[in-house]
C-alpha cells in the first residue's frame, strides 16, 4: 500500500468514488501470506554459511558475504576482497546481481529519483530516492516532506545540516500491483500481479544506496511503493528484519516506516514482532465508513472503529507517534467539519497527521482545495494539540508515485478493476 502514503508525492492516479457493490473485495485472508521464495539476497549470514559450506567456505564466510551484500551494496563476488579467489569464482553462479536491474532512472528538478527496477520475470516496480529539502524558515506552512522521523532527531538534522549531509528518504515497494483497490491509487486500478519476495524487497535498498551521491547518506526508508506491504507480511517481515540486521545496512528501526492501507490483523502482528518498534503510517483519507469504503474497499472489512481500536493497541514505544495520511479532495473531504470529525475520530491516539493535497490528473475533475482551505484544515488539526505537516509534492515531473511509472509502461492500458465516477 503503498503507497498508499506516497499519495503524497503524486501517486493518485484518479480520485473517484465506488459503489460499494461494484468495489474490489480484497482476496481471503488465505492469499495475504505467501510464503516467499529464499532469495540469495534474502539470506543472513548463517545461510550463507550453509549455502557456502558444499563450496568450500567456512562458516565465517557467511558472513563476510552477507556484509559485502547489504553493509556495501557490493553484488559482484569479483569485488568481494577477502574472499577466496575459488569462493568468489563460486559465487559468480549464484545470480547476486540478478534478483534485480535498473531498467530507468528518472531525475526531478527536486533531485528526487525514480527508479524503475526490473525483476526476473520481466515484472517492474518502481522505488523513489527523496533527498530532504532544505527547512523553510521558521514556517511549519508548507512543511518540509515527513518523512517518519521522530521529533527527537531534529538535533541530529541540525548538526548534519551542518556538516551538508543530505538525508535521503527511499520509498520501496512490496507488490507488483496491489488487491486493495484502493480507488485514487494507479497500483489499485492495476490489481495484484504477483508478491514480491524479500530478497526484491531488500534489493531496491541495496541498488538504491549504490545510487546515493557523495554527500547523500540513506537515512529512512518507507515502504509506501507499489502494494500494500502487510498484504505480503511473511516477505516484508523479513526484508525488516534484514534492513535492520546490525551486521548490514544497520537502519534503526524507528527509522522504517510500513503503510498500510489497514489490515487489521497483520497490524496487530507487526506489533506484536516488532514491539511496536517499525513505524505504522495509515492511509485514513475518509473519517466516515461510508465515504471511507468508497474510496478504500479494505473499509468494508475493516472499518473505522475496528482499524482505531487496532490503532489504540499498537505497542508503540513512549515518544513515538502513528502518521496519519490523510488526502484532501476538494468538495469532498476537505471541509472544516471534516477536519474537526478528523479531529475526534484521533482523539487519545499518539498520531501525527500528513495532509497531502490531491495532485490533479486528467482522469477525473476532481483535485486539490485551495491553499486557504488546506491552512484552514490544518489549523483545527494544530489547534486540537496534534502535529499536522502538510506533504510537499515531490518528484510530480517523473511520476515519482505508487504505481504512475510502471503504469506509464507495459501497464498502461491496464483495466480499472473498480466503476469510475467522472462526474
Ligand atoms: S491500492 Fe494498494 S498501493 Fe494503492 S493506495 Fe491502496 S493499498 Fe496502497
């Protein structure tokens, strides 16, 4: 789901409403956990022993492999220096550059990066490097692009902002496509082509950092791509679990953050794993059932007061907040009376709220509120004690959003799954 945040950088593909009859049902539960395929960049340092082992490694190679892989995004076992030459002559079989290859990389006036990244079988996601922006001043109007990170690190902003680090926020993705059927969402019209497995999830990190310029150093990373990622739990978990991994690219898990459009179960379990410790971000949109599920179909299943209690039991550790997603459509959702229902349906629960403007597109009339309407909504969510940024666009020149450049592929004449209302 993507990417259901990355609304935020333009993702809508066409704001519409469903009827609830004819809006996609997302498939049984039985579907949601596909247990993914063990790819070689999927495995710890104790699979690699194991693979090594019938090739003459010793059990510290797996290591030493498992670093050269995701602490230095190195992929050609030519590289690999302290392994043996047989190892390395070894490892040139086992395809570590294949899992997946940079078909395009699109550049925005904003430096933020596309990159279209091509699998196996031909399938194409897209995973999006977002340098941070400069502050603006001491105006919160528009904010800087939220990117999951806690209040607490703004210490840590000032001093690299000193030293001119740039802190690089790379989206992902988990799915080709997306069951959701989420109705704005250009991966939603598409539908699910297949899971990702965890190996293709962690390699969009892998390649993206090789992609990282001098000054640039991957700070978070969202998984707010194509697909929802709780819909491909088992492969997400792992790929968290490796992005983590203190002997790899180390990220702090506090500086992960998983969207979801809201699958109640799956949240409880990403608790549960995590203690509460990997950010959650919720595509809300709609603060009642009715608008809700016409937007979002996973509302039908899960509705309002099932996803907020889901919300209120997160074991979210002490200073932490849930980011709250939130996209505004002009004449629909944008009012002060939304803002203030918005307002009570958070009430008592640790949450930030972004609101993302809805980016126009040509396949419906609908688009964003003026700038007086935005300010007016945030100010009745500031006024009610809450943290409320308002996203930047980032990235509109390259279609940096879930699901427009694969669309804008092979893809392109993909059939809407859902009943478009132009009107
Ligand atoms: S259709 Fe899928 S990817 Fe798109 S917003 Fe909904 S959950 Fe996210």
């Amino acid at each position: 789901m993507a990417p259901c945040t990355f609304a935020g950088v333009g993702y809508l593909a066409r704001v519409t409403e469903v009827d609830a009859e004819t809006a996609v049902t997302p498939p049984p539960r039985r579907s949601l956990v596909r247990t993914a395929e063990l790819g070689p960049l999927a495995r710890t340092a104790d699979d690699w022993a194991k693979v090594l082992g019938p090739l003459g490694g010793r059990p510290f190679h797996g290591k030493q492999v498992f670093r050269w892989i995701h602490a230095r995004s190195v992929l050609d076992p030519s590289q690999m220096t302290d392994l043996p030459a047989s190892l390395r002559q070894s490892l040139q079989t086992l395809g570590l550059a294949e899992t997946l290859t940079i078909a395009s990389e699109r550049r925005s006036t904003d430096a933020t990066r596309k990159l279209l990244v091509k699998m196996h079988d031909g399938s194409t996601v897209e995973t999006v490097l977002i340098p941070r922006l400069p502050r603006l001043g001491q105006s919160k109007l528009p904010s800087p692009l939220d990117d999951g990170a806690d209040d607490a690190d703004d210490t840590d902003e000032e001093e690299d902002e000193a030293n001119e680090t740039v802190h690089v926020t790379q989206c992902i993705s988990t799915q080709v496509g997306c069951a959701m059927g989420c109705v704005f969402c250009a991966s939603g019209v598409a539908g699910l082509k297949r899971q990702m497995t965890a190996d293709e999830i962690v390699a969009q990190v892998i390649v993206g950092r090789s992609r990282l310029e001098p000054n640039e150093q991957l700070r978070n990373v969202v998984l707010m791509g194509m697909g929802e990622p709780l819909h491909n739990y088992d492969a997400t978990v792992r790929a968290l679990k490796l992005l983590t991994h203190p002997d790899g690219i180390a990220l702090s898990s506090r500086r992960i953050t998983v969207s979801t459009s809201g699958l109640v179960p799956e949240i409880e379990r990403l608790g549960k794993d995590f203690a509460g410790n990997i950010g959650l971000a919720i595509s809300l949109h709609a603060t009642d059932n009715e608008t809700r599920s016409k937007l979002m179909p996973i509302n039908r299943k899960y509705p309002l007061e099932v996803l907020m209690a889901a919300l209120r039991a997160y074991p979210l550790p002490k200073r932490r907040r849930i980011t709250i997603e939130y996209t505004l459509v002009a004449g629909r959702n944008d009012s002060t009376a939304e803002a203030k229902k918005l307002v009570t349906l958070l009430r008592g629960l640790p949450v930030k709220v972004n609101l993302i403007p809805m980016n126009p597109i040509e396949a419906s009339t609908l688009g964003p509120p003026d700038w007086n309407g935005v300010f007016a909504f945030q100010k009745i969510v500031v006024d009610a004690g809450y943290s409320c940024f308002i996203r930047r666009q980032r990235g509109d020149d390259v279609s940096a959003a879930c699901g427009q450049l694969a669309l804008s592929g092979k893809w392109a004449g993909a059939k809407a799954k859902v009943r478009v209302d132009r009107s």
